[in-house]
C-alpha cells in the first residue's frame, strides 16, 4: 500500500497536471476565438466579452466550491464536478452553431475553473508554512508550462479538416474537442492519483511521520486472523478536524454540525478586512490587472512599432513563457531561504522599476530600430521578472495570515479579486493602445500605491504566530 507521502505526491502531480491544462486551454482557445466568432458574424465586442465571461463565471463560482470544500473536508468531489463544467463548456465550444453558444461554451467552462479556490485551500492545509511558497510556484510553473506548449497543439489542430458525425472539426472547433478529451482524461487521473490526505496541523507544528502499516493493512491482519495488535498509524491532522478526517474510518458522522463546524465563529467581514488581508488582497489585483493590460498592449505596440506578424509574436510569447517559468523556479528556491514579505517587497520594487522604464522609453521611443526594440526587450523583461515575485509570495503570505479552517473560501475570494483584475485590466489597456501615458501612468500609480502600503503593513505581513513571538521578546526584553 502506498504511504502517506507517496499519496500526497501524487495529488501535488495531479494538481500540476490540472494547472497544466488551464495553461494549455488558454493557449490552445485564444489564437483562433476571433477567426471562429468572425465566422459565426459576431460583432467585435464578443471577443471581450468571450474572454470576459470566462474570468467572469470563475469570479463568481470561486467562492461556492471553496465554501463546498470547506464544510466536506474534501476536494476530489470538488473537481470531479468542476471538471464536468470544464468538459461541457469545450464541447459546447466544438459544436458553435451560433456566436450565442460559443459565449456560453466559455462561460460554462470558466465555472470549472472556480475549483482553483478549492485546489489552493487544500495545498495550504496539506502543507507545512516554510514549504508553502516552493509548491504553490511550482504549481504557477506548471500552468505556465501549459501556455508555454499550447502553441504546440495549434500545429496540428489547423491542420484537422474532417467531420465527426454531424459535426465539422477544423482548426476553429478542433481546440474545443481536444480541450474536452484532455478534461475527460484528466476525470480518470484524479479519480486514480488525487486523495483527500488529512491536513497538517500548522499551528502545531506536527511532523509527519511515514508508517508502513496503512488502515487497510490493519484490516488485512485482522481478517488473516493476526493475533497481534495492529499498530497505530500517525497522521497530521488537526484536533478540531478529526471528526471530518478520510483516517477516522469509525468516528460517527454528525451530520450538519459537522459539515458548519470550519465556519464556527467565522466572519468574513471580520477575516478579509483586517490591514495585512487588504494589503495582500490589493496586491493580487493589482498584479493581475497589470498583466492583462501588459498583455492586451503588447501585440498592438509591436504591430506599430516593429511590424511584428503572427511567427515573431509568437516566438516572444514562448521566450517570455520560459523567463517566467524561471522566475517560478528562481522565487521557488528563494522562499526556502527568505521571508515572504522580503519576496514581495523585491518583486514590486522589480515592477515599479519596469513601469518606469516602459514610460520613459516606450510612450515616446527614439533612435533607430535597434534602440527601440532593445528598449521594449528590457522593459518586457524586466516585468516578466517582478511577476514571480509577486504572485507567489502574496499568495503564500494569503494562505498563511487567513484561517486554515476556512482556506477555501478565503483562496475563492482572492482569485475573485483577481478575476475582476482580468476582467478590467483588458478593458482598460484596450481603449488607450494610443495613449501609452494615460495607460503606464495608471500603472505606476497602482504599483507605488501597493508598494506604499506593502511598506506601512511590513509588520503584519507574516504568519499570526510570528507576530506574537515577536512580540513576546520585545515585551520580556
């Protein structure tokens, strides 16, 4: 029988592998959506909303399966039933008999990835604080993986000129029935490698003890009629969680009182409006809304500036897809060495640094060719640099100054906060292409904002028991 730790394993390799496909959906969906809706006669404002709806249903589901989540104890259940909306969702994409269905299909298949928040609460309760930040940046690596191999998938897909029954598969509707069977496969894999593992107790800072003898070789000895006493086996779990563990086969189930117990005492208002949750809350929205701005401007300024077409766009979306998986793996060494705040701090100075770079250099570009590209090259770089920084260390620090009880609902309200980021930021970068101060100015506003307060919140931004330890010493002292 599997231990302990080669069950978790798994489930981190099967959480990979979900984050992976998200990465590749995206990549896979976004060159052809435009030519597909043209097709359909759709109007050009049903692309923003097709991209919108996405983030827009996932904004609104987050919150829902991490309350689910939170109340079971469980997250198997959670996914296998978002993974339905993500298999309906593309195959309604593949069928788009109207430009109507294909807003649906985009909106459905953003519910399925409401079950991130879940996905996040869990890794925070299976994991040990000093570890956290290392899995959650690889967990960000591997999505980033998937928009770095999606473009592969495209070099067959716009070859697929064939019908499936009633149905036509091109290179519009193919990425739609090859996104379904990945997320039916995927089905199979959780079902196979994904476990509720009981939760570490962080609070008590309990090691994890491997055993040989799992439950079931218990129940193995006793029905071989082994006279001896079966040992015990040791989990980390949490003392106020036991009654809901996947361990404590014989402990009656106590029906609602159990499933409300995480939430005993629990006030939102109370828990997402304290100083350091706000801090962090910002953070994640402004990070988000940056990017998607970054990301609506790129294609235009390179359109205008350097006459970029579809092979060299592509070429600086795969080297930028590699420098940020770097960076995942870079912060991911780094956490284990430095604290997460320091993490943050550097990463939102690297930005600032950025924005400033792209307004000098960028809104008004002099000199040759050379000089120009050379300038957007660094500027592009050096915001792709400040992004790991950012993004795993504000939701490492999230996960550690919220309630462990209730992390599911809490991750779905910050991966709200950051759907309502991807909903604005193209909103806003797409009507100022022109106006690149307005646009960067924003921006720099935005990150010196959060810088600000990331500065007067320094104190906060660290786990509750280290704040009390601290200031503990300086009381004896």
């Amino acid at each position: 029988m599997m231990d302990y730790l080669q069950k978790r394993n798994l489930t981190f390799l099967t959480i990979g592998l979900i984050f992976m496909l998200n990465g590749i959906e995206y990549a896979v969906i976004l060159p052809t959506i435009w030519s597909y809706l043209q097709i359909l006669e759709a109007p050009p404002y049903f692309l923003g909303l097709g991209l919108s709806a996405f983030s827009l249903s996932g904004l609104l589901t987050g919150p829902l399966f991490g309350l689910w989540s939170d109340r079971n104890q469980t997250t198997k259940s959670v996914i296998l039933f978002s993974n339905l909306f993500e298999i309906a969702g593309n195959f309604m994409y593949f069928i788009g008999y109207s430009k109507w269905l294909l807003l649906s299909s985009r909106l459905v298949t953003g519910v399925g990835a409401g079950a991130g928040s879940s996905i996040f609460g869990f890794l925070t309760r299976s994991t040990k604080p000093e570890e956290r930040a290392g899995i959650f940046a690889a967990v960000m690596a591997c999505r980033q993986a998937g928009l770095l191999v999606g473009p592969a998938f495209n070099l067959f897909l716009r070859l697929c000129d064939f019908k499936l029954g009633p149905f036509v598969v091109n290179k519009y509707t193919s990425p739609g029935i090859f996104m379904c069977m990945l997320w039916v496969l995927v089905q199979f894999v959780v079902l196979a490698l994904y476990w509720d593992v009981p939760p570490i107790s962080s609070e008590e800072g309990m090691a994890m003890v491997e055993m040989k003898e799992e439950d079931d070789d218990e129940e193995e000895a006793l029905l071989m009629g082994s006279e001896e006493e079966p040992l015990p086996t040791y989990r980390a779990v949490n003392s106020d969680q036991l009654e809901t563990s996947a361990s404590s086969g014989t402990q009656p189930v106590h029906g609602a009182s159990t499933l409300l117990k995480p939430f005993k005492g629990f006030s939102a208002g109370r828990e997402l409006l304290r100083e350091e949750v706000v801090v962090l809350l910002t953070a994640q929205f402004i990070t988000l809304f940056n990017q998607t701005a970054l990301e609506t401007m790129v294609t235009p300024l390179t359109q205008r500036l350097f006459s970029f077409g579809e092979l060299s766009n592509s070429l600086m979306y795969s080297l930028c897809g590699v420098e940020v998986i770097l960076g995942f793996f870079f912060v991911r060494w780094l956490s284990g060495r430095v604290a997460d705040r320091v993490v943050l701090a550097v990463g939102l100075v690297i930005c600032c640094i950025a924005c400033i770079w792209c307004l000098v250099f960028l809104c008004n570009p002099r000199g040759g060719y050379g000089w120009e590209l050379s300038s957007f090259i660094i500027g592009v770089f050096l915001q792709l640099l400040g992004l790991p920084f950012v993004a795993v260390s504000q939701v490492s620090l999230f996960s550690k100054v919220t309630a462990e009880k209730t992390q599911g609902f809490s991750q779905g309200v910050r991966r709200s906060v950051g759907g309502l980021a991807t909903i604005l930021g193209p909103l806003w970068a797409g009507g100022l292409t022109n106006n690149l101060y307005i646009m960067l100015g924003m921006m720099l506003a935005l990150l010196i904002m959060i810088t600000v307060m990331t500065a007067l919140s320094y104190d906060r931004l660290t786990e509750p028991r280290a704040v009390q330890s601290a200031q503990s010493s300086d009381s004896g002292g």
